[in-house]
C-alpha cells in the first residue's frame, strides 16, 4: 500500500532541502618551497616544509629533487622574463 499523500514530503520541501548539497571547489596554494599545488594549512606532500620547516622527514630521490630544482628555476626565469619585459 503507497503512503497516503498527507504523509509524503512535499515536493518545494525537497527541492529546497537539496539545494543545500552543493559541491565546493578545494582551494589550492602553491608550496613556496617547490611549487607545487597543496591544499591550505597543511604540509606539503612533495617537500614535506610547512611554514618553511622541514615537519615532514621524506626521502628525496636525485630523479625528484632534480625535477623540483628545474622548476624552481625555470619559474624563476619565466618571472625574470616577465619583469624584464614590463620595462
């Protein structure tokens, strides 16, 4: 037997209460260290640095720490591009 109508949630009710499940976008932080994406107050996954301490104690292969050097470096040559070319 269907329940009687009286008894079932009305149709605005759900729709409003549904509303509220809303996904939210993670924002996501740069590592000062080794630029990569982290999420906010926590510390980074890739370098192990919070906050510029050493919190985390991971062992760094040469490929890995070869790879963050480049990075860093050639960010730092798009930045000096950048500036350069503003004057």
């Amino acid at each position: 037997m269907p329940v009687p109508p009286q008894r079932r949630p009305a149709y605005e009710g759900k729709v409003r209460r549904n509303a509220n499940f809303v996904l939210t976008k993670i924002k996501a932080v740069t590592c000062p260290q080794c630029k990569t994406l982290i999420r906010p107050h926590q510390a980074c996954p890739v370098c192990g640095k919070y906050k510029g301490r050493d919190v985390l104690n991971l062992k760094i292969d040469k490929k890995t720490a070869k790879k963050m050097n480049k990075k860093a470096e050639s960010k730092k040559e798009k930045e000096e591009k950048k500036s350069a070319d503003k004057k």
